[in-house]
C-alpha cells in the first residue's frame, strides 16, 4: 500500500509540472505581428551605433532603407548614369539646332527637324521611368525586410518550441524512472525536437541568404553587421470602394499614352523626312505610323485589364489571410480543448505538441500571407499612380 501511495503522488506531482510547462504556448506570441518582434529587437536597440565605424552593428528601419536607395542600389545608379548621357544628348542636339545649320540632305534634316524632341522626349521618359523606379525599389526592399523579421520571429517560435520539448523529454524521463511511461515517448520527442532543429536552422540560412540580398540592394558592405528595428506589417486592407473610378482615373492619366502619342509624332517625321529625301523607307515608316496607332487606340483596354487582372490577384491574396487567420483560430480552439482533456486525464501533454506546431505553422503562414498581400497592395497603388 505505501508503495502504490508512492507512485500516485508522484503521478500527481508529474502531472501538475505538465500542465505548468504547458501554459506557455505559441499562441501568446502571436497577438499581433507588430509586437511579435519587439522582444527580438529591445537589446539591440538600446545600443549607440557608430556609423563611421565599418565593425559596428548597423541598426537600420525601413525608413532609413528607404532614404539609401538612391544613394545606394546599383541599378539606380545605373539610370542615374543613362539620364546623365540623354540629357547631354539633349543639349548637343538643342545646341546643333540653334546652329541653324542649312537642311540639304537627310541626316541635316534630322538634325532639323528630329533630333531636339527625340532627345527630349527620351530624357523625359527616363525621369519619368526613374520616378516609377524608386516606387518599384521601395516596394521591392519593404518586402525583403518584413520577410526577414518574419524569418526571425520563426526562428524565435521554433527555439520556444524546441525549449518545451526538451521540458518534456525531462519530464517523460522521470515518468520512465517511476515506471509511469515508456521509453517509446522519448524516441518520439527527440524525433520531434530534430525536426524542430532542422526548421530553425533552415530559418536561420533563409535569414542570412535574406540579409545578404538586402544589404546588396541598398549598398550596404556584405560583411557589416545590420540589426532590423522596425515592427512587421500591420494588415490593412486596400480600400476599393471607388476602385473603379481609381481604374478609369490611372487609365486617363496613364503615361504610356503620352509615350506613345510622342513615338507616332516622331515616327511621322521620320518619315515626312524619308518622303521628301526619298530614302526608301518612306514606305515601312507609314506602316510603323499605323502598327502604333493602332497600339494608342488598343491601350486603354489593355491598361484596363492589367490593372483589374491585379485588383483580382490583391483580392485572392486577402482572402489567403483571412483563411489564414481562420487556422490560427482553429489552432487555438484546438490547444484549448487539448488542455481540458489533459485535465481530465484523458489526453498527455506529449499530444499537445503536434498541435503547438501546427499553430506555429500557420501563424508563420498568416505572416506569409500579409506580407504578400501588403508587398500586392503597394504594387496596385503604385499602378494606379503611373
């Protein structure tokens, strides 16, 4: 009798240690995507950065990855660089027109009469494409950063989760030595926590392969530490309630309609210039005059169904959060219920561990989703801005 005493209330003392262990779950973690990451960044934060100092940790918001794009994405530079030659082009051209040079062949009538505009208009629309850059670039890094904070709140949970598990392989063992479990649950639980380990280290890769890609879109030296210190996202859905007016606003305003009407003009000088110093291209430039009309003529319908081709898509995307968030709810219905029959004595704690994991999943998933929808969100805006 006093050794069966023994064995209940070390069963009772076991249990109560489960339950406790237990309470902490991935759903605490997840209230809300802002404050998920804002235990990762506090130590960090309080740090003075040294900016002059290449060694330094550099602490960087997407506000202050915003403000060195231009000074530090190559590929900007590289417009930068064709701007700079269209506008001395320009002015070569402008400067040989006000030479008022006699026309006496083709190549003086160009000069005339179709060089000052073409160089121009070509130095134009590269400002123009620039501008459009900048909001691609914008959109661009914003998801490379809420990607990585999304990758390092996964690590984060997959670190928690294998900390609970390594809790229970303690607690299974001193169920085996008071000859209430058996060895089988440990081979399970460490099969569990390798699984875990292979998803952090994998989160992990996916954070520097990140990291890297980041640092080289902004100009920033691959061997420099950089520490991320703004909140993920908040979901906000796009108001559409004039998303068609916005349409036929973008449509009405589109720029390739002027870039188009500008070609047709130079197209017809060309070949004014070709009939009069008959070149024989007179002919193919009159059809080139009529394929880009017809393309003008054409172009607010295909502008139309671009853009609502990408409302549809944003609309599938929030819809991918809102099943997303459905999971997580699940999920947590599911913990719950697990917890009751634990309680009960009907279920082990072990068999909240699956469903800890699959919590963690789909908060990660929901994360995924908002960042696309947002990332999706801001490519619209900007479609509707060109």
């Amino acid at each position: 009798m006093k050794k069966k005493s023994v064995k209940i209330l070390a069963f009772a003392l076991v249990a109560s240690m489960l339950l406790t262990t237990n309470s902490t779950l991935a759903d605490d973690r997840q209230n809300s995507q802002g404050e998920t990451l804002a235990a990762a960044t506090t130590t960090e934060q309080t740090e003075t950065e040294k900016p002059s100092a290449p060694n330094t940790t550099l602490r960087l918001s997407l506000e202050d990855a915003f403000k060195m794009i231009e000074a530090g994405n190559n590929t900007l530079k590289l417009t930068d660089s064709k701007i700079a030659i269209y506008e001395k082009q320009y002015e070569q051209a402008k400067a040989r027109y006000n030479a008022n040079y006699a026309e006496v062949d083709e190549n003086s009538a160009k000069e005339r009469r179709l060089n000052p505009n073409k160089t121009l208009w070509t130095l134009e629309d590269a400002k123009h494409d620039r501008d459009k850059q900048i909001k691609d670039l914008k959109v661009q890094i914003a998801n490379q950063y809420q990607n990585i904070l999304a990758l390092e709140q996964q690590a984060k949970n997959y670190e928690a989760q294998i900390k609970n598990v390594d809790t229970l392989i303690d607690q299974v063992k001193l169920q085996i030595d008071l000859g209430i479990s058996t060895e089988s649950q440990i081979y399970a639980l460490n099969a569990q926590r390798s699984f875990l380990e292979a998803g952090l280290k994998a989160a992990q890769n996916s954070i520097k392969s990140s990291m890297i890609a980041l640092k080289r879109d902004l100009g920033i030296d691959i061997d420099r530490q950089v520490a991320l210190t703004s909140d993920l996202v908040q979901y906000e859905k796009f108001d559409d309630s004039k998303v068609k007016e916005l349409i036929a606003q973008a449509i009405e305003n589109d720029y390739d309609k002027k870039r188009y009407e500008q070609d047709i003009e130079l197209t017809q000088i060309e070949y004014k210039i070709a009939s009069d110093y008959s070149t024989g291209t007179a002919d193919q430039l009159q059809i080139t005059v009529e394929d880009k009309k017809a393309t003008l003529e054409a172009l607010p319908v295909t502008q139309e169904v671009s853009l609502r081709t990408a409302y549809n898509s944003l609309k599938s995307l929030e819809n991918s959060v809102e099943a997303a968030k459905l999971a997580v709810e699940a999920d947590k219905i599911n913990i719950e219920i697990m917890h009751k029959k634990i309680d009960a004595g009907v279920s082990s704690s072990i068999e909240i561990i699956e469903l800890q994991n699959k919590l963690l999943n789909d908060q990660y998933t929901l994360l995924q989703n908002i960042i696309s929808y947002m990332t999706a969100s801001s490519n619209f805006k900007n479609s509707l801005e060109n």
